[in-house]
C-alpha cells in the first residue's frame, strides 16, 4: 500500500512537471482537427471608399406634441456603450443564434446547432496593452509573460493600441473582474461573430484575405497591428477583429464533443476539465484556421504571443436599475490633433554626450564614436551623421538605464576629425486641449471635469433630444458613432440618441443614485454624482497619445518638434605595442596614392580624404 502511496505521488508530481512545462515548450497553436490544404491568402490592399454619415444637428422646441419616443429604450443590435476603462461595448440582443458547422468527420465543432442566448454586451475589439497597463499600474492585474526574442511587450508607448497577448486566462479574467466586466462564453464569443444569420466569417461568406483581417502572411513578419485596423472585416453586431489578429480566451471549459450535447439554452461550456477554450485565429494563422465556428484550447495557465482576450457585460449589469455606472470624476484632457503612433519614445530624454574612442583588441586596433544617452525609454537618436557619412551602430543598454551606442562610418580613420550631426531632443509645445463627450476642461488644473451630475431639463440645449419620459437626452456622435462614458446608444424614430446607464442622471428621476459601479480602487462621490480615487485621474493615456507632464495632458506625438544637435569629436591614435617608426612622406616603393586603408595611409605619412576614400 505504501509503494502505491508513492507510485501514485510520483507520477501526479510528473503529470503536473508536464502541464506547467507544456507551457514553455516552443509550439504552434493549431485547431483540434486535421485541416483541409490552406487557401494562400489574397495579400490585396484595395479598400472600398467609405462615406461617412455628417453630423446631424436636431433643434426641438420643447413642446408635447414634438417629443421623442423611445418605448422601453432596449439597445438595438450593435448599440455602442463607453464602459469604465474608455473601452467601447456593442449589444448582442437576446435571441437564437447559429453554433457550429457541419462535418462528416468527427470533429469538436460540429454539429451546427442554434442556442438561445439571453442579451449580453461585449467589447468591440480586444483589450489593449494601454488599457491592460492601466491595471497592472492599479495594482489589480499582474504582468504579462515576456518570452525570449518575442517582440512584444505591454509597455512600449508607440504599441498601445495593440492589443495586449502573453497573458493567461487567469490573467484575462482578472482584468475583466477589474472592470466590473467577465470573459464571453463560447456561444456569446461565436453568436457576437457570427451574427444573427450564423455567417462562416465575421463578414460573410467571402474567403479569407488581407483587407478583412491580418493573417499570416499579411504583414512581413507578420505581427499584432492596431485594434480596429480593419473595418471591412466587423461582424453584423459591429465588432471588430473577431478573426485574425490574436486569439482570444473565453470562459469555457473546454471538451471536444461539447458541442453535440450542450444546453439550447445559454451553454456555459463543461462543469471542469483540463483546458480553456479560445477563439478567433490570429496573425500566425493560415486561411484555413480563420473560420467563426472553429474551436481551439489550451491549459488555462499557459500564455502565448498570439493570445489575448475582450470582455463581456450580462445586460442587466448594465440596464437593471439598481445599478448604475458611474463616471471617473476626473480625466486627463488630449491634444485637439489627429491621433497618430510615434515613431520613437519622445521624452524625457537628456542631452547626448559623444567621444572618440580607439583600443586593441587581440593586438588589432578598434575605434570610433561613442555615443552616451540616458533618460529614455527607447532608441530616440536617429539622423546620425559623421562628416557627412552615415553612421552604423551598435546598441549597448546600460545598467542604470541609458543607451550606448559605438559608431563607425565609412572612411573612418584614427587620428581624424569628426563632425557630428543627431536629432534626439524634444521640445514639447502648447496644445489645444479637448475633453471626451460628457467632460469640460478645467482651465486651472487642464483636467477634464465631469460636465453635468444630472441631465438638462426642456428646453434642451443643441446637442440634446428632447425624449419622452427620460428628458434631455445626448445625442449620439455620428462620426465617432460613441457616447458619452456610461451611455449606450438608442434608436428614436429620427437619429440615435445616448441613455445613461445611471438612471439618476435622468432630469426626471429624483432618486439618489445607490449601488454605483465604479472601477477597481475607485469610490462613488455622492455629492457629484461621479467615481474618484486617491491617485486621479489616470496617468496612463488612451490608445496612441502620450503624457506630457508639464502640461499635465495626453499629446499627439506628432505635435513634438526634434532638434537636431551638432558637435566635433576626435578620433585618437591607438595605443602601440612597438614602437612605431617615424613615417616617411614617400615610403620607399610605394606611393601614398597606392593606399586604399585611411590607417595604413596616416600611418605611412599621407593624407586621408575623408568621404572620397582616397590618399594623397
């Protein structure tokens, strides 16, 4: 009994060794069936023109006769809702939806079925690393995992709006618990991208190429891009990237014949397994992984570069009346500019220092520039140029945080001159401020301010509907098609107006508001009627912009002005292990033009011209 006592021990401790290491093996994901022979995609950029509906402004004299109706004010399919982290959510209405396909084969997602799934909201692309950062700098999610030579990382500015891979599902759902928010089940992640027809691809039937999503081979490397960067591939329900780009984790269990016995009615995947389902294909997968209806799992506890998740709302979270969203108190302004990446890591950066250097290594002289910078987040210089020659160089990351970086050029010599030309330096102007909808700028501290604690009454101002029995309502932004925080949009019979989530914002309602959600560490101000926390507003800016300190704003970094710096600097002699015989103008049986090498041809007496190659 003993010896089995230890047999037993021995191999549930070798079980687990597998598990935990399964997830640090180099693999590709791959479906849980043997594919058809990929379909090589359509590497094709020609984009339809879109025509974008004009602003509609609508003026009511607030009268009985001429008042809005909304009836029971229910979101329509695709109805957008800014949620607590800035992130948008779309309304799946409750229904019937198509599961699953049809396979002769014995295959994990057939048969194709229908489910009944009650209304429920889901995010309309991917978490972001600049939305994931803001939990980890909460102190409410945990790092993602870095693997080894894997160019991806939550913290790099001019990435923020990718979306955020090499978390777990623990991870995942710690950020959706975060917001106030869940992982998709299986059938809410299928039913949100296939639609209410049950289309094979988000966009329909048309097979898989690089204007509806990024795929392998769309990008050399192929690689994450932005969250909504391709609008001709949304579902009916207008979300975004549900194929390609990362895989997404849902909440199931996963079992490989779940789909031939589940529940018609809200399926929520097997009460226990081994693995978690996710969804969706990614920038690593060929044509033929691309399909709605295909299942792929893996340990819960295992991440992978091409992993990341989006989060979903049950609908009564967001339309029971006993609770109510509440908006951050304050929120840092933005640059009134286009939005657009930077190409480097703008600031703060000091002010580069640059020497010459020459030494031996293995009796054989090494030399040229060095270059010292400190203070930045990533490579900034650039333009660097030596007597009018281009440097290559060679990145060295310091302990103490700085770059240094060893240069040569060609025609580069001991004992020259050298002229220096770099841009790195940033100065950082005076922007235009603008505040998202439902916020004004407060001229003294340049924060964001939530506008109004209650609706206004009739006559409603431009900008408002005047609606039956809720008041002055928000209009909805037809260009950004968005709300204000904490609204969704809802159809009347002539444009789209916004409903608060929080009911006692209603000029009709006289109610306080109680059991207010605020974000995680965030606590309900009573007085303004909004969420605030010790350290607010957040430091970490939305999507691409960056925070400018100085003037306490997130800023287009394409505002910033380089500066581009000038110094000399010269290049010594190296040291010698002999002594080195005075040269002689002529060397005997050689002339100075017969050097091809600025060493040799210093070093013999003659003159090196620098940029022509050439010795005289």
């Amino acid at each position: 009994m003993q010896k089995n006592n230890k047999l037993l021990f021995f191999m549930g401790v070798l079980v687990t060794f597998f598990a935990v290491m399964a997830c640090n093996l180099p693999f590709k994901i791959v479906p849980n069936f043997t594919p058809t022979p990929p379909v090589e995609a359509t590497h094709t950029f020609i984009l339809p023109t879109i025509t974008q509906t004009p602003t509609q402004t609508v003026q009511i004299t607030p009268t009985l006769e001429n008042q809005e109706k909304l009836g029971d004010a229910i979101p329509a399919l695709g109805s957008v809702l800014t949620w607590i982290d800035f992130s948008n959510f779309v309304f799946v209405p409750s229904g019937e939806y198509t599961i699953g396909k049809d396979s002769a084969n014995q295959v994990d997602f057939s048969p194709r079925h229908s489910v009944s799934l009650n209304g429920f909201w889901i995010q309309q692309s991917e978490v972001t690393n600049q939305q994931y950062a803001q939990c980890i700098a909460d102190g409410k999610c945990s790092p993602p995992i870095q693997e080894p030579e894997v160019p991806y990382w939550y913290e790099y500015p001019y990435d923020g709006n990718h979306p955020v891979v090499g978390v777990t599902w623990f991870q995942a759902r710690e950020y959706c618990q975060y917001i106030q928010a869940r992982l998709p089940s299986e059938a809410e992640w299928e039913a949100a991208a296939r639609g209410p027809v049950g289309k094979i691809y988000p966009w329909g039937g048309d097979k898989p190429n690089c204007n509806y999503l990024n795929l392998k081979g769309c990008l050399d490397p192929s690689a994450p891009v932005d969250i909504l960067s391709y609008p001709f591939g949304a579902s009916d329900i207008y979300a975004f990237d549900m194929a390609g780009s990362v895989f997404e984790w849902v909440e199931d269990w996963y079992a490989k014949d779940y789909y031939a016995s589940s529940p018609s009615e809200n399926p929520t995947g097997p009460l226990d397994g081994r693995k978690r389902g996710y969804r969706g294909g990614s920038y690593t997968s060929s044509s033929d992984e691309i399909g709605s209806f295909m299942r792929f799992a893996i340990e819960p506890e295992c991440q992978a570069p091409d992993i990341g998740f989006r989060c979903a709302l049950n609908r009564d979270q967001v339309e029971n009346p006993t609770l109510s969203m509440g908006q951050p108190c304050q929120i840092l302004a933005m640059s009134d500019q286009d939005q657009a990446y930077p190409t480097s890591t703008p600031f703060p950066c000091s002010s580069a220092s640059t020497s010459g250097f020459c030494q031996l290594l293995g009796g054989k002289p090494s030399y040229g520039i060095e270059i010292l910078q400190y203070g930045c987040l990533d490579n900034t210089l650039h333009s660097m140029i030596a007597n009018l020659q281009p440097l290559t160089c060679s990145t060295t990351q310091l302990s103490n945080g700085g770059n240094k970086y060893q240069c040569t050029f060609p025609g580069m010599a001991q004992g020259i001159n050298v002229n220096l030309s770099y841009c790195h330096t940033i100065d950082v102007p005076n922007v235009q401020m603008t505040c998202p909808p439902g916020y004004q700028i407060d001229k003294k501290t340049n924060l964001c301010e939530v506008e109004n604690s209650k609706l206004p009454s009739s006559p409603c101002p431009q900008g408002y509907l005047d609606v039956a029995t809720y008041g002055c309502l928000p209009l909805l932004d037809t260009d950004n098609q968005t709300c204000p925080v904490g609204y969704y949009s809802v159809e009347s019979s002539t444009t789209s107006v916004c409903m608060p989530i929080n009911k006692c914002l209603l000029s009709t309602e006289t109610n306080a508001c109680k059991n207010t959600i605020c974000l995680a560490g965030q606590k309900f101000d009573t007085r303004k009627n909004c969420c605030i926390t010790a350290d607010s507003p957040k430091r970490i800016c939305p999507s691409d912009l960056i925070y400018n300190a100085d003037q306490n704003v997130c800023i287009d970094p394409n505002l910033i002005t380089e500066k581009c710096l000038l110094s000399n600097t010269n290049i010594p002699l190296c040291p010698t292990l002999t002594p080195t015989p005075t040269p002689t103008k002529e060397p005997q049986g050689k002339s100075c033009s017969d050097y091809t090498d600025g060493n040799e041809c210093i070093n013999n007496g003659c003159n090196w011209a620098v940029g022509f190659f050439y010795c005289y």
